[in-house]
C-alpha cells in the first residue's frame, strides 16, 4: 500500500475507496461509478432507523453500493486489512486516525473556500453570515480538521435566495467534476497542491436554535434561517414549520409588535416575512394562504412565539 504521502504513485485509474453517508455522499459515488472509477469497497454508517416510520434502512451509500455489488464496511478500522490506492470522503462526518491515514492518500470533496468554514456545516454557516460566495475544494485530508492542503477548487457567486439544499446539490456536482478530472489525470491530477491561505472560520454544526426564527431581528436574519431549511417557530404552542417565505418591506403599525401575522406577512424588525409554504406540527406541507384561513377562525390576532 501507499504512504499517506505518496500521490505521485497514482495512476489514472487507482483502487479506490470511498467513505460517505448521505446524499451528496451517495451522488459523488453515483458519478464515480458512471466514469468507470467504482470503488473497490465503501464505508458508511451502520443501517439505523432513519424516516418518519422510523424503519431501519441503510445509508443512501450503501443503498448505491448494493446495487452496484461494491463490497461496504461499517468501520474505517477493517481499512487495516484492505488493499487500495486512494481513499475518498464526501460527508463521512468522522475524524480518521493517523492509523488509516497512513494506509493510503486520501482526499475529501469540502464545500467551502478553504479556509472559510472548516468543519460540519460550512454551507448553512456560509447562509446565515450572509457570505457572497461559496465554494467548494479537492483537498488532501490530514490530522487536522480541515486543514490539508488544496488540489482545486470553484467558486459559485450567490443572488442571495438559495436554499441550503439547492447549494449543496450544486456545489456536490461541482465537487464530483472536480474528483473525476483530477482522478483521470493519475499522479499528475495531484501534482499541484497549494496551502491553505487566509483567515480560518469554523462552521459548527446547526442545531435546532439556529433553526428557530426569531421575528425580533430584521426581515433578512429571517429568510437567512428559512433558506436552511427546517426553520421553525410557535403558534399555539405548537410547532410550524417555515418551508418557504421572501423577505419584504413594509411599513408596520405601531401596535404590530414582532412575530405578529398581518395577513400572510409575518411582521420582523423591521421588515416582514411573506409566508409562502408551512407544515404545521403533524400536518402535511401547504400554503400559508391555506393554512392561516384555519388558524385564524375565532382569533382576533395571531402571534408567532
């Protein structure tokens, strides 16, 4: 096997094996798989309840892996015994040890300009600080978190509407173009490399905090958290979901405090929130218009909590 260190060993068409778990995981395996570059072996979580019948299922990984016949391992540590070039991780979500590193190279698809946003939800973190641009990098993976050295990136210019979900997809095919190209290209793919430059960030995981919409700050903080997906808030004290919402101007009455629903426009500070889908707690997706025609029999004046 290769030393950790050793890319210029590589040909064009390496024993690979890839580590992921969720979607963009399984779509960048899709598209290796598709340019004659299957993977040897997979590793991804173990099967788990996972939906709302919380039926035990595997990963969308595995899942992928079945049907191509790729053999899948749970545990990075039975790496140990096994025979391949290059390792790949798309959304593993798990520190390797010096041990498995030093088994082969191994190179992540990370989507953000490094050294912006090392870490879990560097998308989501991009959204929230109102960032400009977001990106993606091929890095080398090392001890650190995030810290390796790039072999490439691209950049994507944002309007300032996209969702979380609508990046992610974008940024992974993006990602997965990156890997196939450099790939092809053998040792030479990843014969040039640059260091990380710049002022480092850190994009911690999103909670459910995060995700709660707080209609005392302005219309903009607002639709930033919606764009993540799952924000939520109160009425009644039960649960809606925000599914989808734009940010307007509006001029509001003095006795319109924050969090107060003035036709389909939640009122913000300052600013409104135009509600356009929400699922209430144990309801299906609908319209706002729909839903607060029911909401609002007997009530004089509806408040988000």
């Amino acid at each position: 096997m290769a030393n950790k260190n050793e890319f210029s060993s590589l040909s064009s068409n390496p024993k690979i094996v890839f580590m992921g778990s969720p979607q963009e995981a399984a779509s960048v395996l899709e598209h290796l798989i598709e340019s004659d570059m299957t993977p040897v072996c997979v590793v991804t979580n173990p099967p788990a309840r996972r939906g709302r019948g919380k039926a035990i299922s595997p990963t969308l990984v595995e899942e992928v892996a079945l049907v191509h016949g790729i053999k899948v391992l749970y545990d990075p540590v039975e790496l140990v015994d096994f025979d391949f070039d290059l390792g790949v991780v798309v959304a593993f979500g798990k520190i390797l040890s010096d041990e498995i590193l030093e088994l082969a190279p191994f190179v992540n698809i990370h989507f953000s300009l490094l050294p912006r946003w090392r870490g879990a939800a560097p998308i989501e973190r991009a959204i929230l600080a109102g960032d400009e641009k977001v990106g993606v990098c091929l890095m080398e993976i090392g001890p650190g978190l995030d810290e390796g050295d790039i072999f490439a990136q691209s950049e994507l210019i944002l309007s300032g509407d996209e969702t979380s979900q609508e990046l992610r997809e974008t940024l992974t095919e993006i990602g997965a173009e990156l890997l196939v190209d450099h790939l092809s290209k053998g040792s030479e793919g990843f014969s040039q490399r640059v260091t990380q430059n710049g002022e480092v960030t850190y994009a911690k995981k999103i909670t459910s905090d995060d995700l709660h919409c707080d209609f005392n700050l302005d219309s903009e903080a607002n639709f930033k958290i919606v764009r993540l997906g799952e924000a939520w808030t109160t009425l009644k004290d039960k649960r809606v979901k925000i599914i989808s919402a734009r940010p307007i101007e509006i001029d509001a009455l003095d006795d319109d405090d924050p969090g107060t629903i003035v036709d389909d426009i939640v009122i913000c500070n300052p600013g409104g929130l135009l509600l356009l889908e929400v699922q209430p707690e144990g309801r299906r997706v609908m319209t706002a218009s729909d839903w607060l025609r029911g909401v609002r029999v007997g009530s004089k004046k509806l408040s988000f909590q």
